[in-house]
C-alpha cells in the first residue's frame, strides 16, 4: 500500500487517522506501542530521528517513499496533496495554518502536561498541577471566544479541527471540564458526530488505554530511558 502510518493510540496519531479517514484514502496502519518502547528502537529511529509518532511514509511516486514526521507536518501535506480540508484562498489558508500552530504550541503541549499530572504522575505536584490546568482553561476560553461567531475554529471544517479535536477529547484527564465552554461543547459535539471521525477513533481502540500504571512503561514514557542515546 502507497500510504504507510506509524502510529498509536494517542492524541497525535488520531489526528491523522481521522485526517484520513476524512480523505477516503486507503493506508496501512503501523502500530508502535510507545508504552514497550518500540519508538526507541533503531529501525524507528531511521523513519523519524526524534523518535515519536506518528510518521506518514508515502510511496505513490517512483523512487525513494516521502517520510514525514510531525503531526501538524502531516496534516498540512494531505491536505495540499489531496487539496482538501484546507482553504484555497490565501487568507482562508493561513487561518487554519494558524490554529494548526496554535495546537501544536499550546492546545497540545498544555494538555499534554495537565494530563500527566493530573492522571499519570506517581506523586502529587500541586503547583505543576495548578499551572497546567489553569493554562489549559485559559486555551480553552480562547478556543470558545473564537468558536462564538464560527462553525469551526476556520470557518469551513478543516486541519485546524482535525488537530484540535483529539487534545479536547481528553479534557477530563487533564483536570478541565468543557461546562463552561458552550461554544467549544458544540464544536466538540458536531465533530464527534462526523462518521469519518468515528472511524479514525476507533484505529487502535484495543489500544486506548492510557498509559499503564507500571514502573517499566512511566520508566519508557517519562524516565530515563527517553533520552538514552538520541
């Protein structure tokens, strides 16, 4: 199959499977469990040499398969491969392009930090706690203002979306509630309710389980091992 992805369970390989899901185009799934440390591996390694998921290996042209790494990379080269899911219009464009930045440098980061604390940490870190979820609230309250005069965070249903659905999703494990974000619940609610969303989701699903409460996978996840030998 032309179109490989590496991928898992996580926030940022559902962006893609719901990306392409979207686009109605055959791909292979690849699974590499990050809770084993499977992306520490060398053969991963060759793919993406920051070691993490997800990866688009694309073989549809003759020669050497485009590798690309980064989820919001991937994103952006479906949709101008396929030429959907984002603007044509030079301000539409970089309207979503902009929300896509904004998930990849605050909506995702933050969560992801609020997530660990709140539901993976071994300990308690009430400051750490504190400030990634007040800082996820105060995303969400930027996400809603925005949302209050649009369907989607670009106008038209895009990457922008797509990126951002995921992280939302796990609201509840990173200590947030979307009550009081009227305009985010219903964006939320609308694309949960898209089928090609409920496809992508369901990639992996045997594998949505979180990270296991055991000290070899936080060790894989959030100890040492990460940074041995880069």
């Amino acid at each position: 199959m032309s179109l490989q992805l590496y991928t898992w369970a996580t926030p940022n390989g559902q962006k893609i499977h719901i990306m392409l899901e979207e686009l109605g185009v055959p791909y292979e799934v690849k699974p590499v469990n990050i809770f084993t440390g499977e992306q520490m591996e060398d053969w991963f390694k060759e793919i993406n040499p920051n070691r993490r998921i997800p990866v688009l290996v694309d073989a549809t042209e003759p020669g050497e398969p485009l590798r690309i790494f980064e989820s919001g990379a991937i994103l952006l080269y479906l949709a101008d491969t396929h030429g959907k899911l984002i603007a044509p219009t030079h301000a539409g464009r970089w309207d979503a392009i902009q929300w896509l930045m904004w998930q990849m440098g605050g909506l995702g980061p933050m969560f992801g930090q609020a997530q660990h604390f709140v539901t993976y940490a071994m300990d308690t870190h009430p400051y750490a706690t504190e400030r990634y979820t007040q800082e996820g609230g105060r995303l969400l309250a930027v996400m809603d203002k925005q949302l209050a005069t649009r369907e989607y965070l670009a106008g038209d249903y895009s990457i922008a979306d797509i990126a951002c659905f995921p992280w939302v999703r796990i609201h509840k494990l990173a200590g947030l509630s979307l009550q009081p974000f009227a305009h985010v619940a219903r964006w939320y609610g609308a694309i949960r309710a898209r089928p090609a969303v409920d496809r992508g989701m369901a990639v992996l699903r045997e594998h949505l389980t979180g990270v296991p409460r055991t000290k070899e996978a936080h060790e894989v996840m959030f100890g040492k091992t990460q940074f041995r030998n880069p």
